[in-house]
C-alpha cells in the first residue's frame, strides 16, 4: 500500500514539475512580449519627448531674436542718456587732446626758430651753459641777435636779383647790403657767389646760387597741305623759339602720316643747354583739292552800242593749289547792238579738273532811238485806246515803286527795269499823255519832293497822279482837291507857275 502511494507521489511530482517548466516558459514569453511593448512605448515616448525639446527650442530662439530686435529698435530710437561721469571723462579727454596739440606746434615753431636763426647769444650772470649757438650765463644781463639775413638763397638765371627775398624781417634791412656787394652777383651766369656784409661789428654772409630750371620759350603754328603734299621740315611748325640760355635745341616727337587726310596732332620738344624741356603741340590738316580756281576781276561792265568789248582785260585765275590758271569766256549771250543788259560766263579749271563758273554783268547803253522804241512796244501793248484815267492806272500798275529816280533816262530806266520813283511814273505818263494827244505838264511840290501831272481835258485843267500809293489819290481832281491830298504832306505848289485846276 506504502508503495503504491509512493509511486502516485512520483508521478504527481513528475507532473507537476513540468507543468512548472510549461508555465515557467509560458511566463518567459508573457515576459518577452511585454518587453517588446515597453520598448516600443519607451522609443514612442523618446520620440514625443525629442518632438517636443525641437519645438521648445525652435520657440526659445524666436523668443531670444524678438527680444535681440525689440532691443535694437529700442536703440536705434532712444540713446541712452551719458551719465554725468562719462561727459566729465569726455571734457577731460578733450582737454588733453588740446593740451597735446598745443605742444606738438610748440615744438615745430622751436625746431623752425632754430634753423631760422642760428645765431642767438643769452648771457645771464657769470656761469655759461653751452646750447648750440646759445650761450648762457647766470647774471642779470640779456644780449639777443638774430640774423637778418638769409644764409643762401637760390636765384632763376636771367631774372634780377630780388634783394627783398634776401633780407629777412622789415624791409629797411634791404638798405644794410652795400650795393657793391650786390653787382657781384651775375644772374646771366649759372654759378654761387657771395654777399659780404659788415653790420654793427659783425660780418654775414650770404651764399646766392645761381640757377636755370625754367624750360624754352617755344610757339607754334598750325598748317595745312593738299594730299599729295609734303612740309619741308618739322621747323615749319615753330613760329619761335628762345631760352635765356641761348638757342635751344628742338626734336620732332611724333611722325607724320602724310595718307591720313583730316587733322593730326604734331608733338614739338624744345631743350635749352640745361636741360630745362617742354614739348607743345601744333595741328597739320590735310585737305583734298575740291575747290576750283577763284577769278577775279568780273566787276560789272557798260558799253556804248557797237562797241568792242575786251573781255579779258583785269580778269585773273587763280588755284590755291596750282597757282595761276586759265580762264575762257563765253559771250555768246552778249549783242552790242541793241541796247539792254547781258551776262557773260567766264570758266577756269585747274590741274585736277576743279572748274569754276562765274557771270558778268555787261550793261550795252541805250540811245534815244531805244527809249522811243521801248516806250511805243509798252504804249502799244497796254495804253493804246484807252482814256486819261485808265492809263494813269496802267503805269501806276506796271511800274512798281522804288525810291530811284531813273538816272540821265527815268523813262528807259522804268520801262526796262520795271520800277521807279514818283518821277520815273511821272515821266512815262506824260509820254503817254503826249502820245494819246493830251496837252499835259509835270508839276511838283515846292520842295519837290514829289511829282505828278497837269492835263488839259474837257477844256479845264486837271491834276492827275500814276504813283502807286494809297496816299496818292486816284482820278482827275481839282486844285483844292489836290492841296488837300494826304501824299503832298501839307506842302503845296507854286500856283503862279501852273494853270488853275478850278
């Protein structure tokens, strides 16, 4: 019985060992399982956290540049108020700043004092204390020299010598230098000379150097040439050149491109025997022939009719170029036979075929025969037939007005140029009126300075005025009406010497 329990007991250990085994690995699993879900929600939480530090962060720098640009604002607008410490520092600063400033001119002004006047002796009792040319002594006595004048001075070769700049301090010092003394100084010559003078005891001396830095004199001038040309030499350019030296010495500095035609710059340098140089520059213009000969000698020519004409005679060509040329006329236009005005063309052409074309008046004098024969071609054509009135209009029309009285023929003069006078009108209507057989006369004002007709019409006689002006009233009028005309200026005629017009 003891037996049988016992083996039941060892199967129910057996059993229950493995189900320890069974559970304990059951637990292992559980165990593992629930590691793997506290990882997973420790790396989420890690990852909330790290989200959460990023942003904290990202905000506490924005905080910390609002703050940074709130303050700058706040800067830029208000400046903080100096404490009374900081001007006080200020003031004091700039005090020292003076302070140095004063004596740093204090000591240039000492150093030039030194070099200006070397020779200055202080004696001040018995015991001498030695400073360059400054001698010291403890007594109460003070003896002061300075030097008046320069110890060397340099002078420009050829200019006087100017004893003002020589002299230092008042200008009376000029009168302690001997006038001796002075001429030795020769400013023609490039060299030192010296200047002795005795002056309460005491011997100064000056040292004059003499010496030449001023460059030539030197002008030039401009030219031109024709392409194809050449200058003889650059010399041509220089319209003077000097030096107190003596001549100097000149150079050509650039090289002339006689193919470029236009305007190029010539560079000139002038030396003097020391050196002294300067260079100026002239302009060369080279210019294409273009332009024929000029011809003179066309001054208006009158004839008698028939004559022989010497077209020739005063008459020049000439090229700027190629000198004197040869002329032609062409007279073809001119007939010495009638009388009139006429134009002869006169030609000249130079080497390169420039040709020049110029007219000449020529003026064939008119005899009577032509006046008579140029007033009937005009009565002819435009006063023929018609009345007193109608033909006073006419010249009044056809010939225009301008202050001329027409010369030796006021009659020719109007019919062929067309205009004239008061008495070019005048003169022409009484032909008119003579031709249409009008008994008729010139009357003029007392000071004649204006002239119309008188004509006898319808048994009275009448005033009658062709000039063309609306002052100048139109019609036959009587004398009354006449005196009263506004072209007689208020000055009237001589009425005994002409008929009345009543």
């Amino acid at each position: 019985m003891s037996k049988k329990k016992t083996k039941i007991s060892k199967g129910k250990r057996v059993k229950t060992r493995q189900n320890r085994i069974n559970e304990k690995n059951i637990s292992q699993t559980n165990i593992v399982e629930i590691n793997e879900k506290n990882i997973k929600r420790v790396n989420k939480k890690q990852k909330s956290i790290k989200r959460k530090n990023k942003l904290k962060k990202k905000l506490q720098s924005q905080r910390i540049q609002q703050k940074r640009n709130n303050e700058e604002k706040v800067n830029v607008k208000q400046k903080p108020k100096k404490t009374e410490i900081g001007k006080n520092i200020e003031k004091r600063v700039v005090i020292i700043i003076n302070i140095i400033m004063i004596l740093v001119i204090a000591i240039f002004v000492y150093l030039w004092l030194r070099t200006k006047f070397k020779n200055v002796n202080i004696k001040l009792g018995t015991q001498e204390t030695s400073l360059d040319n400054c001698v010291v002594e403890t007594a109460g006595e003070c003896n002061l020299s300075i030097n008046w004048i320069l110890e060397e001075m340099y002078q420009e070769l050829g200019q006087p010598l100017d004893v003002n700049r020589l002299v230092l301090g008042n200008t009376e010092n000029e009168s302690k230098i001997p006038q001796s003394e002075i001429d030795k100084v020769d400013t023609s010559v490039i060299g030192k000379y010296e200047i002795r003078v005795e002056y309460e005891g005491k011997e100064y001396i000056s040292k004059i150097i003499v010496q030449d830095t001023t460059p030539p004199e030197l002008e030039l001038k401009n030219i031109t040439i024709y392409d194809g040309e050449k200058i003889g030499s650059y010399t041509q350019f220089i319209k003077s050149v000097s030096d107190i030296s003596g001549e100097p010495s000149t150079s050509l500095k650039t090289e002339i491109d006689y193919s470029k035609v236009g305007e190029q710059e010539i560079v000139i340098e002038a030396v003097d025997v020391n050196g002294n140089r300067i260079e100026k520059t002239a302009i060369l213009t080279i210019i294409r022939d273009t332009s024929g000969p000029v011809i003179s000698g066309l001054s208006n020519m009158s004839i008698k009719k028939n004559s022989q004409i010497d077209y020739y005679s005063g008459v020049s060509a000439v090229d700027e170029k190629y000198g004197v040329c040869e002329v032609t006329v062409d007279s073809s236009n001119v007939n010495v036979a009638v009388a009139g005005t006429y134009y002869a063309t006169y030609i000249s052409k130079d080497k390169e075929g420039n040709t020049t074309k110029k007219t000449r008046k020529i003026v064939v004098e008119h005899d009577q025969s032509d006046t008579d024969a140029k007033f009937e071609e005009f009565y002819s054509n435009y006063c023929a037939g018609q009345d007193i009135v109608s033909m006073a209009n006419i010249v009044r029309t056809r010939i225009t007005y301008e202050a001329n009285w027409g010369g030796d023929d006021p009659v020719w003069y109007g019919l062929t140029e067309g205009k004239g006078n008061c008495y070019v009108h005048t003169m022409i209507m009484q032909r008119c009126l003579q031709k249409a057989g009008y008994t008729s006369q010139v009357i003029y004002r007392l000071d004649k300075g204006h002239y119309w007709n008188l004509v006898y019409v319808d048994g009275v006689w009448r005033h009658l005025d062709s000039t063309p002006s609306l002052r100048h009233t139109k019609g036959l009028l009587t004398d009354e009406q006449k005196w009263n005309d506004a072209g007689l200026d208020g000055i009237g005629w001589d009425k005994s010497l002409w008929p009345a017009a009543e």
